[in-house]
C-alpha cells in the first residue's frame, strides 16, 4: 500500500492576513445588524398593515421610521468584541 504520511511541514500556506481578516469580519457584524432590522421592520409593517385597517402607506411610513430609529440606535453598539 502507498504511504500517504506528510513528509513538509503542516502549515505552507501564505502567512493570516489578520487586519484584512477584522475588517472583513466588522463588515458581516454591520450587514447583518441591518439586514436583520430590516426584516423585522417588514415583518412588524406587514402585520400591522394587515391587521389595522390602516393601509399600505401607514404600514410604510411604520417601516420607515422602525427602519430610522432602528438605524440609529444599531449605529452606537460596537460591532467587534474588544
């Protein structure tokens, strides 16, 4: 049988590029902040354009302004852990 013991070393790739690595991660922190305040808002717009007799353009202006506070508040947390 053939002998597929490793005769190099473990490692030979190309040495962590650590500070492309943080920026790339604080990057999936932030889109995934927004993009789950987004879907709540939408959820929260649907339902209540749904169940109030309120309409389309309240619903809206709802997803606006839970998409505006939500922004603002989401913008003052830290995105990386210290």
């Amino acid at each position: 049988m053939a002998d597929h013991t490793p005769t190099g070393p473990v490692e030979t790739g190309a040495p962590m590029d650590y500070q492309e690595h943080e920026k790339t991660y604080q990057l999936f922190i932030t889109l995934t902040k927004y993009v789950s305040l987004v879907c709540v808002a939408l959820l929260v717009a649907m339902a209540f354009g749904f169940f109030a007799p309120a309409g389309f353009f309240a619903s809206l202006v709802l997803f606006l302004v839970i998409c505006a506070v939500g922004g603002y508040l989401l913008r003052d947390i830290p995105g990386h852990i210290s």
